[in-house]
C-alpha cells in the first residue's frame, strides 16, 4: 500500500465483553482479585481439557461487526496462534485468523470514514505484573485470573492520521458500544495496540503495544510521532519494531523487533468445530447516525448539537431523561454547550463528572419556568458539574431566585438610566450597544436573578 499523509496510523482495539463467564469455560470474568482465584483445567489449558464456546460472547460479537458495517463470514472458525510465553500456559491463544467474523467495515467520524479491515473474537492472556515497571522488574509474576477472558478485536485499515483522530475513533466505537450494551467501561477494560509510522522514515512501522484509553493514546501517539521524527533528525536508521506505553513517564520503549503473523503458525483449533453465523439472530439497536438523523428530525434541534448528543452515551442518555420533563430545544442547548463548557473548563471527561442527572433536569425545569436565570443555572451547573448538590436547596439557601417582581424590575432600571445618563445619550443617537450597557447594570444590581429579556422590555419603554 502507497501512503499520501506525512503519519500514518492503524488501530487493533481490544475490547473485553460484558459477559459473566469466560469464553471457553465457566470461570467468572469478574470477581475475586486475588491472584490465580479464577481459573479452571481449560482456561489453563491443562492436557485433556475441552473447551466450550460462551455462546452470549458469540451473540455480542456478531452484533458489534454488524453495528460496524461488517460483512459477516458464513461460520465462526477458531485458530491456534501458537507462541512460547508466559501469558498464556498452555503456549497457544485461541483466536481467529484466516476467516474473521467480520470484515470491510468502517466507522464514521465527523468529517472522515475510517476503514474497519476485520472484527475477529478471541480469548485475553494473562496479566503480567513487572515489580517496578517494564525493564526494571527483577522478576515477573503471572496473573491467570483475566487469561480467557472474551474478546472482540477491531482492526482498523491504516487509514488514521493524526493522534486526535485515533482518540475520536476510540470514543466513537466505546459508544458504539454502550449503545449495543455489550461492553461497560466501568468493569470491561479496552486496550490499543497502536501502529504509527512516518514519511520521512519511509514508513518504518513502530507497533504500541496496550493503551488503555482514548486520552492515553493521544499522548501514546503524540510522543512516538515526535521520536520517530527526531530519530531521522538525528540520522538514526528506524526498523519495524514494538515498544510499549509507559503512562506515568508519558513515554514508548523498545520491546523487541517486529514479529510477523507468519511466525506463530497459526492451526485451525481442532477442539472447536466451526459455527454456523445464521444461528445467531441479533437485533442492532438505533446507532448514533441513524439517532442523530431522528434528533433533527422529531426534536428540530440541529445537526451540529445532534452529532455531538448521539456520539457521546453519557450526553444521549443525559439528553433522552431531560426531554420526558423539559423543552428539547432547551435541553439540547444546555446539554450541548454549558455542560460542555463546563467539561471543558474543568478538563473532565463526560465519564468523571459527579452530574446528578435528576438534579440537572430539576434545574433545566426551573430555568424553562423562569424561576432562576441562565447566568444564575450557569452558576450552579459549574458546582453541579463536579460535586453533588441539591439543586432547590442551594438557590434558597444562596437566596437566587429569579426577581419576578414587575415593580423592582422597573425601579432598577430606573436607576441605572439616571446613574449613566452619556449611555441613554448614545442609545438615543441610535447606538444600540449603549442598550446592552445598561442591561448589564441592571443585572448587575439584581445580581443576576432578573430576567434579562424583561429588563430589556422595560428598558426601550422608559428610554422611548
């Protein structure tokens, strides 16, 4: 393949599925943390052991290469990718290579669609655990607890071409997937092996290996493309190879050089017969382009406040309970940009904040009844955003209910005609900004509780 682009990226997501048992045994996925607890004769791959296919791990599969626009394979065949290491003992992962479950996929983002090359099931190694960190560590422990565990692997085509852009595909697919409820990031773990290399080493391919997270492989990436180039700068010669992400340095080390598929040997599993993909009926719920089409549609919000509601399930989730209380232009407009403003400002992700969802409709409802302001909800929501608080008690106890009085209204504005009397010139002579000079002096000395839309009404009717 010819590359055009000055980095080139492609993603191997691994995603652990929400199931209660293993993949090929009846150990539990979850549970006891203690090493070595949540094993059995198959997951260990003890001789004699047979295993069997965890049939809701087939289920959940089929339904995330059909939500990515995968064309299924007629059966599901399992494979041995033989190699000799410690995280898995019975020297052998089974996995899927020659016919995938899925292939010639793609997902969508804002402004690219990024090629999904296959979606193939397999089962997680172990944990190794390095004393002190990878390189350092004297020894090494092995943690068979989490060694077949089910998998789903999405390979993306090396389409990608900026760290932002891998960290946009990572959320789309974990929303992907809280959409088809097959995965919950607060238990399941994701991980991405990252593949990045740039022009000016002619494409020599550096592989990442276990990035946990859409933020972490920004950084991941981030610093392999600033290496990479510096390693041309400094008339290093690069060669294919693996490294690994260490987080708390924010930096990638050398693993060892690049195997190829063809070094494991791949066999067909003769434990396993193959399965027929028709027996598995799987209903695909509304995905976030088809949500976003019927938002526009039934609620007549707009496409940009569509794409970003659909694409983020915390916030499609936020928005669906606030309209069964409140306006749907309303919610959409606070959901869309305070709350993310406020996201934003305080460097949180959707994920992390403590937003007490009831709490945030109570106030959206207390806005659209005009018992409090948008610059006093702005207020609260930044407090809301990142602690808990009741809603109704805060604005009595902090004394912000909207002034709703007709009479005190008008006083102030009274006031701050006769306080500014070179603005009321300048609005007389057709500035029109000498108006909003005004609005904003009564707000000041309502202190934000007065309903800008009737103070300006006073306003132009004391001043004509």
């Amino acid at each position: 393949m010819s590359f055009k682009s000055e980095v080139v990226i492609g993603l191997e997501i691994h995603v652990e599925l929400n199931t209660k048992t293993k993949l090929f045994c009846s150990c539990p996925t979850q549970g006891k943390e203690e090493p070595n607890t949540r094993t059995c004769e198959i997951c260990l791959g003890h001789p004699g052991s047979k295993p069997r296919v965890n049939k809701k791990a087939i289920l959940f599969s089929v339904k995330l290469a059909k939500a990515l626009n995968c064309k299924l394979a007629n059966q599901i065949i399992f494979s041995r990718k033989n190699y000799f290491y410690p995280d898995m003992s019975k020297n052998y992962q089974i996995t899927q290579y020659e016919t995938p479950l899925g292939e010639n996929g793609f997902i969508l983002l804002s402004d690219k669609k990024v090629g999904i090359t296959r979606v193939h099931i397999e089962e997680d190694p172990a944990a190794l655990v390095h004393p002190g960190g990878i390189g350092k560590a004297k020894q090494v422990f092995v943690d068979y607890n989490r060694s077949g565990n089910p998998l789903c692997e999405v390979v993306t085509e090396p389409e990608i071409n900026n760290p932002k852009e891998a960290r946009d595909f990572m959320k789309s697919l974990i929303t992907i997937l809280q959409y088809l409820n097959i995965f919950d990031p607060d238990i399941n773990l994701i991980k991405a092996d990252a593949n990045v290399s740039i022009k000016e080493s002619g494409y020599k391919r550096a592989e990442i290996k276990n990035i946990s997270g859409f933020k972490e492989i920004q950084r991941a990436l981030e610093y392999e493309i600033l290496r990479q180039k510096q390693a041309v700068q400094d008339g290093v010669l690069l060669k294919q190879e693996t490294r690994a992400w260490d987080a708390k340095k924010g930096v990638t080390q050398l693993l060892r050089t690049k195997e190829t598929e063809d070094d494991y040997g791949y066999i067909f599993d003769p434990d396993l017969v193959p399965i027929d993909v028709d027996l598995f009926k799987v209903k695909v719920p509304e995905l976030p382009v088809d949500k976003q089409k019927r938002y526009i549609k039934e609620y007549k919000i707009s496409k940009e406040d569509a794409f970003v509601l659909t694409n983020e399930f915390n916030l499609t989730n936020i928005f669906e309970k606030a309209i069964k209380k409140v306006d749907s232009i309303l919610a959409s407009k606070w959901i869309r940009r305070e709350l993310v403003r406020v996201l934003n400002y305080n460097n949180i992700e959707v994920t992390e904040m403590k937003l007490d969802i009831e709490e945030f409709i109570s106030l959206l409802d207390l806005l659209q009844n005009k018992k409090i302001t948008d610059k006093v909800a702005q207020k609260i929501l930044e407090e809301l955003a990142v602690k808990k608080i009741s809603v109704k008690k805060y604005i009595k106890e902090n004394k912000l209910e909207a002034v709703s009085d007709s009479g005190l209204i008008e006083k102030l504005c009274k006031e701050a005609i006769n306080e500014n009397s070179k603005a009321v010139e300048d609005y007389k002579s057709g500035n029109e900004n000498s108006l909003n000079f005004l609005l904003g002096q009564v707000m000041r000395k309502s202190k934000g509780k007065a309903n800008p839309k009737e103070i300006k009404e006073k306003l132009k009717k004391l001043l004509n």
